[in-house]
C-alpha cells in the first residue's frame, strides 16, 4: 500500500443518483483504481426539493440537484482524484462544471445494435439530439470506449478526447456500468443499517 504516487491517480470515478419515493434524492461516488478494486466510496444524505424550488428551477432543478448539490458535493469531498467521472444520469452530467477531471454518461446498448452502429453519425454525417425535445439541456455525441458506449456534453466534447486516451488499453476489458450496481447496493445496505 505504500507506493500510493502515480498509481493513486490512476483512478475512475462513478457518480450516480437514486430517487427515493419518500425520502428524496440520494447520491453515490464510487472511486475505483483500473482493475475494479474500490479506493473510497460517499454517499449523501437524502435530499427533497420543496415545492417553491421546483417552481422556481423548473427544467432546471434536476441538473442543480444531482449535479451542483450532489454531485458537487460528492466529488471534491474525496481524497483521490479521478482520470474520469462516469454516471449513468443525464442530469447529473451537471457535475462537469463544478470539477476538473472529464464527465462521461454511460449509455445502454441499443438492443440488436453493435455499439459502433448505435453511436455513429446518420448518413448525412450529423449527430441529432438523443433528449427529449423540451429538456434545453445541451446535446449529447456518443461515442465508444471498448465494449462501453458513452456520451459527453457537446459543450464539453474535449472530455471525448481525453477519454478515448485514458482508456485506449482497459476500455475492452472494463465494463464501466457494473459499479452503479455496486453503488446502488451499499446505498441500500447503508438504508437498511439506519433503520
């Protein structure tokens, strides 16, 4: 354990929100090194919006709440650093304005889809919007990792870059949605315990 340096940065952060019907919004942050193994884990005290906030945020109140209040939160309260930051909420892509390391969303395959064939342009060479028509929310471009399909802000398409080489070598070998179960699991664990 003593030779922490660079293998301590050699790191991967995942981000996700579970709603809770009567208690509200809880967050999770899962920092695991490149073989899967964890090195911290947080999780945040539930949070409810009232009902004057969500007629005040509006559209806006799932982006401030899982990103800037939770995610926000969440992420600079850790001691390790990430390479990345991955979720698999598209509110809480939030986060990327509030840290430094990249943001990705982790999508699903599209059943009876490669990955490939899910995250590339249209014949015309266009990407189009995969949100609702009323979300505002900024535009997502796909793209793969290995055997992972993601997406990142077009705001932030930097962050495609800066993924694509962090993981040119574990992006076959590592399956970037299995530690949302893992995350999901200790938050209900940890439920279960207060009670």
């Amino acid at each position: 354990m003593g030779d922490g340096g660079a293998k301590a940065k050699a790191a991967l952060g995942f981000f996700t929100v579970l709603d809770h019907p009567q208690h509200g919004l809880f967050g999770g942050y899962l920092v695991l090194n490149l073989v899967g193994r964890p090195l911290e884990f947080h999780c945040s005290a539930p949070i409810k919006p009232n009902r004057a906030q969500q007629i005040l945020y509006g559209p806006t109140l799932e982006a401030f709440l899982y990103g800037e209040q939770i995610g926000q939160a969440l992420v600079t309260k850790a001691k390790i650093q990430p390479l990345s930051v991955f979720t698999d909420r598209k509110p809480a892509m939030a986060v990327r304005q509030h840290i430094s390391p990249p943001v990705a969303l982790v999508l699903p395959p599209q059943p009876g889809m490669s990955a490939s064939e899910a995250s590339s342009p249209t014949e015309d060479g266009k990407f189009y919007r995969i949100d609702t028509a009323h979300d505002r929310g900024p535009e997502l471009v796909t793209f793969d990792v290995g055997q992972n399909r993601l997406a990142v802000s077009d705001r932030s398409e930097d962050d495609r870059h800066l993924i694509c080489q962090q993981f040119s070598d574990i992006g076959e070998s590592f399956d970037l949605s299995e530690p949302f179960l893992r995350i999901r699991e200790a938050i209900e664990e940890a439920q279960q315990a207060a009670r």
